[in-house]
C-alpha cells in the first residue's frame, strides 16, 4: 500500500465511523442538497435530452431486435458517448431473437367485407399462404372460454378482455392464443392492451405454451373488437381471414450498450441505471423505450459534465431486445455474474418519459427509507414518492434484483402512456421537453446520491 492509498484508507476510516454515519443518520438532505440542485438546474436549464432523443428516433426510427436500424442506432450511441467524455464505453455482445412480422392482415368476410385495424403479436407464428378462414367466437376472459369451451374448437377465439391495469389485461396477450389453442381454436385475437382507442392496434409479444400447437395470434384494436362482439350478442355469424407472414428467424448478434463514469473511491462498486433500446416494429419506440435509454444517459452525462463523481461508478446500460425476450436484460447479469455483490442499485426508466411521480423499489426496508430520502431532494420537480414493491419494477433489472441487487424504477404520470404503447402512435410529438428533462434530473439525482452514500446500500 503506497502513502496515497493510505491516506485514502484512512480518510475512508474516518469517514465511515464519523461525518457520513452523521449523514446517513440526520438524512441526506444537507449532505447533498448542493448536488442534487446542480443536477435539476443543469437537466431542466434546456431541452438537450429531448433534442437527443429526437436526433436517435427520427434518425433510426424503430429499433427492433434483429432489425439493421437497432444496430446502427447502437453504433451512433456508442460513437456519441465517446463524444461526451463518458469513460469505458463498449457494446458487450447478447445474442437476440429475430422475429420478423411480414405481410399481415385481417379482413371481416361475415357479416359484411371489412378491413380490421391488427398487428401481430411478437413471436407469432404465420399462418398458412392463404391464410385461415373461420368463424369467430368472441369471449370476454379466460373463465368465458372455459365455459364456451365446447364451442371454440375450429373456431378463431377473439379475446375481448375491456382494459383494466396493464400487468392484469396483458395476460390475455401473453397467454391467450395457448388457451384458445387448448379449446382447439384455428387462430386467436386479442383486443388491443390499450387505454384509450383511435382504432389502433397495440402489439407485443404472446409466449405460446409449449405443451399446446402454436397457433397464429394477432391484436385487433378496440373499436374491432367490440364491434364483433355486439355483432356476435345479435346472433349474426362473424367470420374473419386471418393471414400473417410471421417467421422466426435464425438469431443475431447484438449489443447492451454501456458507458461509466468510474467512482472516485470505490471504482469496483457499481450503480446501473439505464432504459431499453431495442423497440417493437412499429412507431419510433419514442417512449418505449427511447425515452428511458436517452434520459439515463443523459443523467449520467450530466453528473460528468457538473463534475460530480461519486463514491461509486455509474454505469449507464442500454440494454437490448427487453421486448422479444428480455435477453438484453438476462445477457448483462451472466456477463457480470461476478460482480453482481458489487452491484449496490439497478435502476430502469421503461414506464415512459412524462412528469416524474418518483420511484419503485424493490429491497430492504433499511434501503428503501435511505432511498426515501435521495427522493426528497426531488421536492422541486414533483418526484418524491417512493413505493415498495415484492418485485423487480422493471424487466430488465429482473435478473438482477433476482440476485439480490436492489431495483429501482422511475414512476411518472403515466395516464397516457397505453394510449401510444407498442403503436405506430409511439413517436417523439407525443412527449413534453420539460417533462423528459425532469426524468433526466429524477435518474440524475437518485443514480448519484446512492453511487455517493458512505456505506452503499443495505441488502435484505
Ligand atoms: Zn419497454
């Protein structure tokens, strides 16, 4: 151990038996106040993240798992990172699923010709070159099925499940072409996971059981949806041409993106903080999830730019294909495996970029109150709030709260949010400038202050 380091040691010595204990114990508010303001002036002072995020959706438009505009986009990221002085910058390698959606339609031929308004839902299988033709039976949830059972086998299910919450109404995306496939259905459709309607369908990945046939499934959009079941409540046959040229391809390579600002007393310990950057096909993945990608770079950029370098490292993930499988998500734990006793916080922004509420957390009481306490340095812009919650709040630090990482995720005032979700509507117009930076002060201040608490953050 050389003069320097011991100094250090010792001043860490100190500190932690002293001054930061005192900290820790009267709240954080005057230890950190002085940084927390910088960060909110310098995020909110311009439009810089929003310009950004425009700069990477118009210029890149959706980025899809396997597609060539996710990878380009990821290039220009990793090269704009560099720009920004941001340290370590690289692309570890995943490899992703590749679904693509092909040719697709579905057209009404009973009781009239008409065009329904369908995505297919990801990870679709496609249906044969002529499509399938059948009759349709329109049930309004699982328990429907179960006691239409006998009339569903031939048939194409359309699940008309009204919207209640996203976690509760997406179970039909996700699990409803197995159970219409166990009752014998052709083909499934689902009404659109949606909050709001202008006929727009939403799509979104379905996982097939594996003990039941793979059958084609697709999301029609609210408005369709109710129109074929009042016309099934008249008694009138509903039959419908389902055709969709879906096909999984051969996996590809991809990258997590990833960028640090390394800490100035123990490198080795690690905040992540970080959003998504693959998207569904369609729209611009403007808030899911450029938005949360943009936000938490940007805060880390920030944190550099004011100078202020924490305790620990933080280090900005963007990880890949979240949407086709979380294996952006699950790559980063297996690659880090290692360190992950390291990892003192996982944060994720991927409920859209609007006004910051606060935040979600998952992990121990003892951390939670401290996390409560970073969060009511944000009293300026509304995002103090703090809910604990039993599991990881967002997908991609699942694998890591999985492991006993604390998880974090960034709530906002989301009552738009699955107005847009995985549409064509999901574009930058939809988003507030102010709104998106005060995202970025949010990510800003949580990431720095944890990356800076003297002893870290307890584990359960
Ligand atoms: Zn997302």
């Amino acid at each position: 151990m050389n003069h320097r380091r011991l100094l250090l040691a010792l001043g860490v010595a100190l500190a932690g038996s002293t001054f930061p204990l005192r900290a820790q114990d009267t709240g954080l508010a005057t230890t950190y106040r002085a940084a927390a303001d910088s960060l909110i002036r310098a995020a909110t002072r311009d439009s810089a993240a929003y310009q950004r995020l425009a700069r990477l959706v118009d210029g890149f438009g959706h980025r899809q798992a396997g597609s060539r505009s996710l990878e380009a986009a990821i290039d220009w990221i990793l090269t704009q990172m560099k720009k920004d002085g941001l340290q370590n910058v690289r692309g570890e390698p995943v490899q992703v699923n590749h679904w693509v959606r092909g040719v697709e339609s579905a057209v009404l031929v009973k009781p009239r010709l008409d065009t329904l308004h369908m995505l297919g839902l990801g990870g679709s299988v496609g249906t044969p070159k002529g499509g399938v033709t059948a009759p349709v039976l329109v049930v309004s949830s699982f328990e429907d099925l179960e006691r239409r059972t006998a009339e569903a086998r031939g048939k194409i299910v359309l699940f008309d499940a009204p919207f209640t919450e996203y976690e509760e109404t997406r179970r039909y995306r996700s699990d409803g072409p197995s159970a219409a496939a166990r009752a014998g259905a052709v083909a499934c459709l689902v009404r659109s996971v949606a909050s709001f309607s202008i006929r727009s369908p939403h799509t979104g990945r379905t996982n097939y059981d594996s003990t039941v046939a793979r059958i084609p499934a697709a999301a029609v959009s609210v408005e369709d949806a109710m129109m074929l079941h009042r016309m099934q409540d008249r008694g009138e046959q509903v039959v419908v041409t389902l055709r969709m040229g879906a096909r999984e391809l051969a996996p590809v390579r991809s990258r997590n993106v990833v960028a640090e600002l390394v800490g100035r007393e123990k490198p080795d310990e690690v905040v992540v903080l970080g959003g998504h950057i693959d998207s569904w096909d369609v729209g611009q993945g403007a808030m899911d999830d450029g938005g949360g990608s943009v936000a938490a770079w940007e805060a880390v950029r920030l944190m550099k730019e004011l100078g202020l370098r924490p305790r620990r490292t933080v280090r900005v993930v963007l990880w890949t294909n979240e949407e086709n499988g979380v294996e952006g998500g699950s790559g980063y734990r297996d690659a880090h495996k290692a360190e992950l006793g390291r990892h003192v916080m996982a944060m994720e922004s991927d409920g859209g970029v609007f006004a910051p509420t606060g935040f979600a957390f998952a992990g121990s009481d003892s951390a939670a109150a401290l996390v409560r306490q970073a969060a009511a340095l944000l009293g300026s812009i509304g995002a103090t709030k703090v809910e604990k919650v039993p599991d990881s709040p967002e997908a991609d630090i699942g694998p890591l709260v999985e492991e006993g990482v604390p998880g974090i995720g960034l709530r906002v005032e989301d009552s738009r949010y699955f107005w847009y979700h995985h549409t064509d509507g999901d574009t930058l117009d939809k988003l507030d400038p102010a709104e998106v930076a005060r995202c970025v002060a949010a990510l800003a201040v949580m990431a720095y202050v944890v990356a800076d608490l003297p002893s870290g953050l307890p584990r359960s």
